[in-house]
C-alpha cells in the first residue's frame, strides 16, 4: 500500500522520515480444510499409538514399534499445525512475522491457516475516534485560551503503524494534542479586522487547516484522519471576564453604528420628502437644528421628552 497523504493542498511540510516497510498483502491457506485435516491427523495418531501399544502387549514387535511410533508424530504433527489457524474478524488485520522478519498483512475474514512458526499480530482498522484534553495555551494575540479538540482516525497502513512507531495510538494521541496547540497559536480567537481567519468566527475553515497538520503529523504512522473538530474554544477563567466586556463593547460599538447610519438615513430621508412636498421652507440653520432634534430622538436609548414650542418657528 502507498504511504497515506493528506487530501488538503495546504497541509503544513514537516520533515518526516521515508517509511522503510510498507504494507503488502498475503493470503494463507484456507484455514476450514486444514481444521479438518489436523482433527483427522490428531485422531489418527491417537489412534496408532493405542494399536501400537495393542500390538506391543501382544508381543508383535516390529508393527508395534512402527504405530507406536508413528502415532505420537502425527499427533504432534497435526496439533502443531493447528496453531498456525488465525481468526481474522471484521475491522481487523493481522501483521505476520517470521523469525523478525515482516512478511504481509492477512485482512481477508473469517478462519486462515498460515505457517504455525509466524508471529501474527492483530491491529484494528476500525475508525476511532481521540479526545484531547482541554489544553491551555495562548493565541496568537498572547491571549490566554483554553481548547480541545477530537479527531476521527483510522489505520490505513498496518506495517507502518506496527514498525514505523513504538504505539501507534499514543503517537497519534500526542500529534494531535501537539497540533492543536499549534494552530491555537497561529491564529487570534476573535477577528480585529474584516476578512481575519480566528479561532472563533472560521470553524470549518480551522477544523480543516487542523485536520491538514494532524494528517501530516501522523502519515508516519500509516494512520488516516478522516475528521477533527473543534470541541472547546473559551477563554481561560482569569482573562473571560475582561474578554466578555471587550466582546461586548464591540457589540455595543457595533449596534450604534447600526444606528446612527439608520438615523442619518432617516433624516435624509425626511428633508427630502420636506423638500419635495413644500412643506415648510427651512433655512440652513433651522435645518440643522431638525437634524439635531432627529438624531437626538432616533439614536437616544432612552424615551425623549418632548418640548412643545406654542411662538413662532424662530422662538
């Protein structure tokens, strides 16, 4: 099988080592005919050793010797072969070895029979998934954040996961912590500015530059990453507080924009259709004064008190 590569082209470059052993299948015997062959054997040295032990008591000597000597080698011999039978289940595969030499990868189901005198190991091809724990770091504003995230993965090459790394579970459990704490320091959590990548506002975007540097940080392992995402993203407990009032002051700043470009349109609007319509003639400075009294009433958070003027328009 090929080395496992990342599918995302932006998937950061790590100086990884060349793989020495690859995955290649071999396929053993059917393991139900050699089950039957080695009860009959097993059955048929029994029964020789009984018959030659027959014969001894009898005093036939040389066809005594031969079953009793023959009927314990076939016995041996038909029970040595069944440890070479090897139950491969759904989800699994087993790497064979051969006096420390790998010899392929068995994932054909259901009962193999392979040399008795090989090593067989089973490794899981199942898809699990990884939690990480919540890990506190700082982002790329020095603000401190705490994160976590879960990544689902499976084991595409099973001699790179077997020769290539000591436990291939734990090194993917610690490429994934070791890449989650890098991209919570290459980005901000909030965006200062239109068009900014954060931790916050570009989920899929993260989730996938994430699951870019976890694929390349386990390829060595003949491990595949299917998914990550993000599953915790706060601020840490000493900075929340201060860190909501900012967001909020920012929400604040924001929703009155809103309004003054709301009410400035408003205002527009009305001397206009005054203008339009003849209403009343205004001069610059009355002009102002309305904008004034307008923008005073629509931006106000609070019920304005109206002031009724009983002279005339200049008093």
């Amino acid at each position: 099988m090929t080395t496992p590569r990342s599918t995302v082209e932006d998937s950061p470059a790590l100086d990884l080592p060349v793989p020495r052993i690859t995955e290649r299948a071999i396929t053993g015997a059917a393991g139900l005919p050699v089950l039957a062959g080695a009860l009959l054997g097993l059955l048929a040295g029994v029964g020789a050793t009984i018959a030659g032990a027959t014969q001894l008591a009898s005093k036939t000597s040389g066809l005594g010797i031969a079953l009793a000597v023959a009927g314990p080698l076939l016995a041996l011999a038909s029970l040595l072969t069944t440890f070479g039978l090897t139950v491969v289940s759904p989800g699994q595969a087993r790497v064979v070895q051969l006096l420390g030499r790998y010899r392929g990868t068995v994932r054909a189901e259901g009962l193999t029979w392979l040399n008795p005198f090989t090593s067989r190991r089973r490794i899981s091809t199942r898809i699990r998934n990884h939690e990480t724990e919540t890990a506190k770091v700082n982002d790329a504003d020095g603000n401190p954040i705490e994160m976590a995230a879960v990544v689902v993965w499976q084991v595409e090459d099973t001699a790179m996961a077997v020769f290539e790394v000591d436990d291939y579970a734990d090194f993917v459990a610690i490429q994934t912590e070791t890449a989650v704490r890098h991209i919570a320091t290459s980005y901000p959590y909030d965006a200062h500015h239109e068009g900014q990548l954060s931790l916050r506002d570009g989920a899929d975007e993260i989730a996938r530059k994430l699951s870019a540097e976890i694929a390349a940080r386990v390829a060595s392992a003949g491990v595949r990453v299917v998914e990550s995402r993000i599953t915790r993203l706060a601020y840490a407990p000493e900075v929340a507080q201060v860190m909501l009032q900012r967001q909020q002051a920012g929400a604040v700043v924001a929703a009155r924009r809103l309004i003054v470009e709301g009410a400035v349109g408003m205002v527009e609007e009305a001397l206009e259709r005054l203008a339009e319509r003849d209403v009343v003639e205004l001069d610059e400075e009355r002009k102002a004064a309305m904008v004034s009294n307008l923008l005073v009433v629509l931006c106000g958070d609070r019920g304005t008190q109206p002031v009724v003027n009983t002279g005339s328009l200049y008093q």
